[in-house]
C-alpha cells in the first residue's frame, strides 16, 4: 500500500506558498480585513478549520494502512487492533488465516469503504460552500451599507447653497458612508472566495488520497476473489439469482470449501497413519525373524543336549576301561558345541 507521504507534502506546500504570499501581502490584506473585521474574521476561522479537517482525512489513512500491511504479514496479529474506516472488513475476516471472498462481498466492502469517504469529505465541501457563502453575504451587505449611504447622501444634498466649495466638502464628508459600505462588500468577496479556492484545492488532494488507497485495496482484494458467474438456469434462459439465493451460495460454496481443506487434512493425517502402521509390520517382521532363528537355535540345543544324553548312556552300559580316545574328542567337541549356543544365545 501506498502511504500518502507525496499528497501530504503537496499539500504542505500549497500552504506555505499561500501562506508566503499572505506575508508578502501583509499592508493591502490588512486593509481589506480591516474594513469588515466580523465577517473576515469568521472567513478566517472557516478558512483555519477546513484546512485542519483536509490535512486530518489524510493522515487518518495512515492506520488502515499499517492494518492492511500487518494483515498481509500475519492475519492473526492484526485482530490486536482494529481499525475505523475499515472495521466492517476486519470483522468480516477476524480468525481467518486466508483471504478468500466472493465478488458480492467484495463489491459490498469497497462500497462501504467508499461511502464513509465520502461522509468524512462532506464537512470539507460544505465548508467550501460556507466560505462563498460568507462572501456573498458580506457583499450583499456591504452593497446594503453602501445603498442607504448612498439615499442619506442623495437626500442630505442641497441645490440651494450657492458656496460650491461648501458642496463639495459636504459630498466628499457624505462619500465616506458608501465607500466604506463598498469596502466591506469586496473585501468579504475577496477573502471569502480566496478561501474557498484554498480548501477546495485541499480537499482535491485529500480526495485524490483516499481514490488511490480505494484503488489500490480493490487491487489487494480482486487477487484472492473468487469470480462467480451469478446466473441460474440454462443458456437460454439464463436470469440474475436473487440476493438472498446468491447468498446461500455463497455460505454453501464457504461450507464445501471448509469441507475440502478439513479432508484434506484428515487425508494426510490416514497417510501418516498408514506410514507408522507399515513401519510397525516391518518392525514385527524383523522380531518374528529373530523369533525363528532363537527357535532354530534352541532346536540345535535340544538336539545336542540328546545326543550327549544319548552318549552317556551308552558310555555308562561300556565298561570303564574301554572308552577310547576318540569319545573323549568328541565329547570335547559337543561341549564346544554348547558353550557356543549358550554364548550366541546370550548375546540375542
């Protein structure tokens, strides 16, 4: 989003520059706005007031921005604060993690949005129209001033002095009541319209402001919107779905979408599942195994332990003396036998 940094400067600027041109033109203004000092001064007070408001509906763009740019970073973070031209939308999309709207809902948002810009402009404008209306008002009455000079100093004339220079100083004592009236109506004119040309030069830019981060919004929100065709029916006879149908459709196509991510998760979850199931059978396989091989083993065991049972019997039936020194071999070889069973058994 773009931060109205450049408007704001643009603004400052023009300021200045009128403000600049005011000094310059100190000793004239002061003579105009001391001609009608109550309807200047509340020209003036007008004129301070809609600058203000103009510089504040710019700056207040400023907290709908960092919302906009903490949501895009991280949804959940930007529930901690909610902004004000943009609480509808925050509370449309509180605890969601993505950003997925219908057109119809979209269209809805940017309206609002737009609409309550168009309420924070209305006192700028109306302010705009109050300024020439005080300009107007000091110049009717400034022209009503000047039309009752200008009767008193008709019927205060006289034909009948003969001393012209006598006529005259009384014209130019009575010319100082119109005059003055005239003042009153070209210096309202002249601060009043100089005002409205100010603020409404301000208000240009602010409007400028607030159509670029309408913009730009729609910009952000048109690339997670979904685009539905908002017809019913055949080709032929296709026709518009009401508002409360194109609604339930949308709720319906919310709910299968949840439906979708909930059984794609529940999808991975039978996979895992299945994986730690088939490493289990592996596992059962590898101890059946070694089961098998301790049965083989112990079947050896049993068989030597026979045959040596076998071999003292028939050593105990022979006589003594006539055990050769081949039994002995091979009862050396059964014991080595054994121990290596008992050995090979123990490190299972």
């Amino acid at each position: 989003m773009t931060r109205p940094i450049k408007t704001l400067l643009w603004m400052g600027l023009f300021t200045v520059v009128i403000a600049i041109g005011v000094v310059l033109l100190a000793e004239p203004l002061h003579e105009a706005y001391s001609s009608n000092v109550v309807f200047n001064s509340i020209i003036f007070a007008v004129l301070i007031i809609g600058i203000v408001i103009n510089f504040r509906q710019v700056i207040l763009l400023n907290p709908e921005i960092d919302w906009i740019e903490r949501y895009q970073a991280n949804p959940k973070t930007a529930d901690m604060a909610q902004p004000k031209m943009l609480s509808s939308m925050a509370r449309m999309l509180s605890g969601k993690d993505d950003l997925a709207m219908s057109t119809t809902s979209m269209r809805t948002i940017l309206d609002s949005i737009r609409t309550r810009l168009e309420d924070s402009r209305d006192l700028s404008r109306y302010l705009i129209g109050v300024l020439v209306f005080l300009g107007l008002l000091g110049t009717f009455w400034g022209l009503m001033a000047t039309v009752t000079a200008v009767g008193t100093l008709i019927s205060e004339m006289s034909v009948e002095a003969i001393d012209g220079a006598a006529i005259f100083q009384n014209l130019k004592t009575n010319l100082s009541g119109p005059l003055s009236g005239m003042g009153v109506a070209f210096s309202s004119s002249l601060f009043g319209l100089s005002g409205s040309l100010v603020v409404g030069f301000l208000d240009l830019q602010a409007g400028h402001a607030q159509n670029r981060f309408v913009n730009e919004l729609e910009e952000w929100l048109s690339s997670s919107t979904r685009i539905s065709s908002g017809v019913i029916g055949d080709e032929g006879d296709a026709f518009g779905a009401p508002a409360y149908v194109q609604a339930l459709l949308e709720k319906t196509a919310d709910a299968l979408e949840k439906m979708q991510r909930a059984s794609s998760t529940e999808d991975g979850q039978r996979e895992f599942l299945a994986k730690q199931i088939g490493d289990m059978r592996g596992t059962f396989d590898q101890f059946n195994d070694l089961l098998n091989k301790q049965n083989d083993r112990l079947d050896k065991l049993n068989q030597t332990q026979n045959e040596i049972a076998r071999l003292l019997k028939s050593s105990s039936e022979q006589d003594q003396g006539t055990v050769n020194e081949e039994l002995r071999e091979e009862l050396r070889l059964m014991t080595k036998t054994i121990a290596n069973a008992l050995s090979n058994r123990g490190n299972t």
